[in-house]
C-alpha cells in the first residue's frame, strides 16, 4: 500500500497554534503511529469512533452523573453496541487469532469513549464466554449462544469477601444430590458471599460460578465452575433462595453496576456443572475426564489471560491519554522566561518539566508496542493449541513464560499508567483539576486496574517464582526466549558498568541498556535464590522464605523482568523493515528516555552489587535521560498527535488538537449549568444579619 494511502487511515488534525511545535518534528507523526499500532487495527478503531461519535448516548457528559443514572447509561449503551453490529457478521468464521485481534480492537475503541461499558462488555461478553469455552462442553453451547448473541446478561462470580487471590479457599458449596440429580449451592455465612461481581448488582441473570465441588459422601473435589441462574431473565427478579444486590457506589467505574450474592440451599440440574475436567454421575460418582491435554492447556491459558491483555490494552490507551493532555498543554502553557519583563515561553521548554512529562510520553510508546507483540504470542499460542494437542511439554513451557509474562506486565502497565496520569493532573496545574480536563475521570476508572484480575503485587510474585524456577533448573525452559539470559548469568555476573564501557559497548545504544537489565536480573535472581536456601536451612519453612524475600529482591525482580520484555520488544519493532529512516532517530530517541528512565528507578541494585561505584553510572544514566529528553522536546507534540484519539474521544478541554487553549477554556466556564445564574438557594446563605435588615 503506497505511503499516503496508508497515512489517510487516520485523519488530519486541525491547524492552529499546536503547529508551532508540530513544524519542528522531522518526521510525519501519522507514520510513527502506524510503528506503534498495526494500520488494520487503527482503521477498526477510527471506524467505530466515527459510528459513535453520531450516537447522542455516546456524547460526553459534562457533568457528573447519579450512580444509577450512570448504570442505567451504561446498560443502554450496552444494548446499543448490540444493535449497531460492529463487527461484521464475516468476522466469526475468520481464524482464532484474526477473530480475536478484531474483537480486541473494538473493545480498545469503546473502552477510550466510555470504560464502564468495555468493562461490562468484556466481563459479561469475553469473559464469561472465554471461561464457557474453556470449562464447559456441548451440553453448554446453547448458553453460550445466548451470552454471545446477548440474549442473556451473565457475570463470573469468583472473588467472595473475605477471599479474592486465594482463590482455593473460597468457601462458597455446591453439593450433589442424587435423589434430585442436583448441586445444592449453599453460601455458609457472609464472609462466604460471592461480591464485586460486574453486571451482577442489577441486571444479570446467569452467572458462572466458581464453588468447591462436595459429593454425597462429603468428599471434597475442589473449586469447580457452575452455571448458575440468577434472575429471571424476564423480568430481572431474583430466584428464591437467591439473595443479589449491588454493593454499592464506587471511586470510579459507576456504570458497572458490581454486585454481591448469597445462596441459600439453592438448586441447580447436575448438567449445569461445567464438565470439561471432572464431572459427576447421575449416581453421584466424581469422574475426571481430562483430556485432550494441550487443548485444555491452551483453553485455561484463554480464560484466564485474556482480562490481562485487555486490562493492559485498555492501560496503554489511558497512558497515552494522560501523556497526550501533558504535553499538548506544556506545549501551549506560557510561564516566565530569559527576560523579566520579555516574551514568556511554553513550559515544555523547562528541563524539570520535560523530565516530569516524557518518560511517560516514551513509556505510552513502548509499552503500546510492547502490549501488542505480547497479546501476538498469546493469540498465537492459544490459535496453535486449538488446532493440534501434541506437543505438551512444549506448549506447558510456553503456557508458564506466558503466564510469567502476562503476571509482570500487567502491573508494570497499569502501574505506569496510574502514575501518569497523576503526574499530568499536577504538570497540568489547576485546570488540570478541572473535571474538563478529563484526568480525574482518567484517574478513577482506571484505578481499578491496579487490583482487578489480580491485584498487581501478588501477580509479579507469580512472574518472580517462575523466573527462580528457571535459574535453578538444570535446563532453561524459555521457549518465547524472555529468560534465555540465564544460560549467560556467570559472564553476566561477572562484568560491570567499566568493563561493559571497555568492551566498546556505547552509553546511548540499545545493547548498553540490555546489558544492564540482565546483570540487574541475574543479581536480583541470585540474591533471591540465596536468601530463600539461607532461610530455608535456619528451617524457615518455603512458603515464608519465599515471601519474606520480596520486598528489595523478588518484587523488583518482576518489575526488570517487564521492562526489560518491554523494550527489547520495542526495539526487535522498530528494527523491522518497514520503518522510515527518518522516523529512527526519533524512536531511538523514546527507547533511550524511557530505558534510562528505568534504569535509574533500579540505581540502589546497581550500587548495592557492585555494577557501579562512584557517580559515573549515576551521572551517565541521568544526564543521558536528561540529554534525550531536550533532544525529544521538538517532536514531542507530533508523538502526542501519533498516540491521541480524536478530540471528542480524548475529552480534555486542556488537549483539542486545534490547540486553541484559552478559547476552550473560555467556554467551558461559561456554558457550565448554571455558572453565570445566581443559586436557586441564595437567600439561604446571606448572612443572618444581613438578613434582618431586608
């Protein structure tokens, strides 16, 4: 496809006082998106924004909106998007991967206009569906149609409230009966009651639920998936013996109306037990019947990866947000300058600011890209299990790396994210409080994804103990390649940032920032395994020797081991042949800021290990970080252009594309309800002795 046809995918941005800064880039910022996002998936999202945008239930709401006004807009919304189509009927038959890639795309789009629906879309939708397929079987495909055509509203309840990671010891009962051929579902007490559940506060009518499995001679069969009828799908009325509610309002995410429910001896047929892995007889006898082992494999993989993705996907496009209202507004904010009483200059040209603001800028680009080749491998892998079962060993290699991968990612996304956007708020100063800023909004909604499919410290423990499973193996098992270091870990370990420098690696070049992030792993992985075997022969037992070694050791461990995936991804993209030579320095530029950047929140390690001694280290990273981030300046509000959806998307009155600050500010205050009325409660608070004199 030629070059400009390619760049009409995306449409012009308006002329305006933004120009001056979008003159200096050297590059054409439509280009340097189609690095960052494929040119198929950016045209599905424009697509849509263009559907929606002429939608009133779409519009943006200028003021905010009661709790069950914003559930009730929500549910709308959610049965428009059904009536709308759209994706196209065609997309159902295509292949697992480009199927999946479409429907992600979509998701990404909603969730930008309206979060509160992409989440009940995917929960109620993906998830459920996902997990259907995954445990259930034929007997089932009937309420997966009616999910999947939303004919039913359905929710997956696991979490209960007293327990949400540990999952194995939720306490909510289902017990066969064979008199009836039925499970009892049972909740003993409240501690017991299935909550947060999404859709389930007022309008879902089947949830599958997650309870530990009892036959009739009280054996215990572990936590196993239901389906379980909540409501009368007709009505919305709770079954008897089936007490459902919402839990109330929330910081952010209103439109989800998130519920809690308690059972009390409630019936269900046997056949509503989801029987891919173990089922039970009409008689009452468990049988397993696991096979097929690497489809299942890949199916699990399915369930329970894919909300991680898509919180990660979600989490860039947030990033990329708060990054974009940053720096548009740094690029046209006036403050101070060389002359007291001379011409004041924008304060994207101030060293602090720029190092406060463009990490993040360069974070949204990396780790979009780096979202992507994950979600490639993950869909790949998923396509590949479903279309043979040989291979087992292989694919359980890569099912962990992926897990592994997945559960250190998605706090360092979400982490990230939730950073920027607090940063942008107070770059943005005062207006930046404004609602019309967006930020806060930005900031409330996305909060929740710091803890939801797994609050973020428990999941990096999980990427920790595989990567101390691979340093202690004889063999590395690292198919995707993440962990192949170790094989390296004595030459690794036994350099430092001198010899690196002799060894003629430069400072500002991509092996110099992946040469640092393995010995920093292979330090912190040895740091780990020796602190847990110490601990272990003062007979410290294993599961407290492991825990006791997180904080200083495992937890970073996670949190290098992403970045580290993040920009070698990142970089393995922007080597590809269908980069413009004149977009090279520029992204070279981005991995720099953001490698540096990493790399000096890891400072402490390098020193307590002895990489480095003296400053030089310190000052290399730092005036590198420094010095790229005065080179990115010119081109930082092109970049911003590369990652922001359209303005009405965006929904910042700090960030129109057409740059037109105080003009958009102007009239946000004076088209506000009410702001130019005197209150309708004046008289209320004049002051009681003013008060006696009219």
């Amino acid at each position: 496809m030629p070059v400009e046809e390619e760049r009409t995918v995306i449409p012009d941005v308006p002329r305006g006082p933004l120009c001056a800064y979008r003159s200096k880039a050297q590059f054409n910022w439509k280009d340097f998106r189609l690095v960052l996002e494929d040119k198929e998936l950016v045209k599905i999202k424009y697509d849509i924004w263009r559907r929606l945008e002429s939608e009133p239930l779409f519009a943006p709401v200028t003021s905010t909106l009661s709790v069950d006004q914003q559930k009730e807009r929500a549910a709308r919304q959610v049965n428009r998007i059904a009536d709308l189509e759209l994706a196209p009927p065609e997309i159902y038959s295509k292949p697992y991967k480009y199927r999946v890639r479409y429907l992600m795309s979509i998701n990404e789009a909603l969730h930008a206009v309206c979060p509160s629906l992409s989440v009940k879309i995917a929960l109620g939708v993906g998830l459920f569906t996902n997990s259907l397929l995954a445990m259930g079987t034929e007997r089932h495909q009937h309420i997966y149609n009616q999910a999947w055509n939303r004919e039913i509203i359905t929710c997956l309840a696991i979490t209960e409230v007293a327990h949400g990671s540990n999952t194995k010891r939720c306490r909510t009962t289902a017990t066969y009966d064979p008199a009836t051929q039925e499970f009892i579902i049972h909740t003993p007490d409240f501690e017991a009651a299935k909550c947060w559940v999404g859709n389930l506060g007022k309008t879902a009518s089947m949830a599958l639920l997650f309870a530990i499995l009892y036959t009739a001679d009280g054996e215990n069969h572990g936590l196993q998936g239901f389906l379980v009828p909540i409501r009368d799908p007709k009505t919305l009325l709770p079954y008897p013996g089936v007490t459902v509610g919402d839990i109330g309002e929330k910081i952010g995410l209103n439109g989800i109306d998130n519920g809690f429910v308690m059972f009390n001896h409630y019936r269900i047929p046997r056949e509503m037990l989801l029987n891919r892995t173990g089922d039970v007889t009409p008689e009452g006898v468990y049988e397993s019947t696991f096979s097929e082992p690497g489809k299942i494999l890949g199916a699990v993989l399915e369930s329970f990866s894919a909300g991680r993705l898509g919180i990660m996907q979600e989490s860039s496009n947030t990033l990329s947000h708060a990054a974009v209202i940053a720096v548009r507004y740094a690029a046209l904010r006036k403050q101070f300058g060389t002359d007291r009483n001379g011409p004041e200059q924008s304060i994207i040209e101030y060293q602090l600011h720029q190092w406060r603001i463009f990490p993040y800028l360069a974070a949204a680009c990396v780790l979009k890209v780096s979202v992507f080749a994950m979600t490639e491998i993950y869909l790949e892998t998923v396509q590949k299990s479903q279309a043979e079962s040989n291979g087992f060993e292989l694919l359980t290699q890569i099912v962990s790396e992926i897990h592994a991968l997945v559960s250190s990612s998605k706090p360092l996304v979400t982490w990230t994210a939730r950073d920027a956007i607090q940063e942008s708020r107070e770059a943005c100063g005062g207006h930046g409080y404004l609602r019309a800023a967006n930020l806060g909004e930005l900031r409330n909604n996305h909060d929740p994804s710091c803890t939801y499919e797994g609050d973020n410290n428990v999941l990096g423990q999980q990427a920790s103990n595989w990567l101390v499973r691979q340093w202690k193996n004889a063999k590395v098992e690292s198919p995707v390649g993440t962990a192949s270091f170790i094989t390296r870990r004595d030459a690794i370990l036994g350099g430092d940032y001198d010899a690196l420098l002799r060894s003629g690696v430069r400072l500002e070049s991509s092996e110099f920032v992946s040469q640092c992030y393995e010995w920093l792993m292979c330090w912190l992985l040895k740091q780990s395994v020796k602190q847990m075997e110490e601990a272990s022969n003062a007979g410290v037992d294993t599961f407290t020797a492991r825990n006791n070694c997180q904080v200083y050791r495992a937890r970073d461990l996670s949190r290098a081991y992403a970045e580290y995936y993040a920009l070698e991804s990142f970089r393995s993209r922007c080597a590809r042949g269908d980069v413009k030579e004149d977009l090279k320095p520029v992204l070279f530029r981005v991995y720099l800021i953001y490698g540096m950047w990493c790399l000096d929140r890891h400072m402490t390690t390098f020193y307590a290990g002895s990489f480095a001694k003296g400053s030089a280290f310190a000052d290399a990273v730092r005036g590198t970080l420094l010095r790229m981030c005065g080179e990115l300046k010119d081109s930082a509000v092109a970049i911003a252009d590369a990652l922001a959806p359209p303005d009405w998307v965006l929904n910042s009155v700090l960030a129109k594309s057409d740059g037109r600050l105080y003009e958009n500010i102007q009239t946000v205050f004076m088209t506000n309800p009410g702001a130019l009325e005197r209150a309708s409660w004046w008289k209320d608070v004049i002051p009681s002795k003013l008060k006696s004199k009219l």
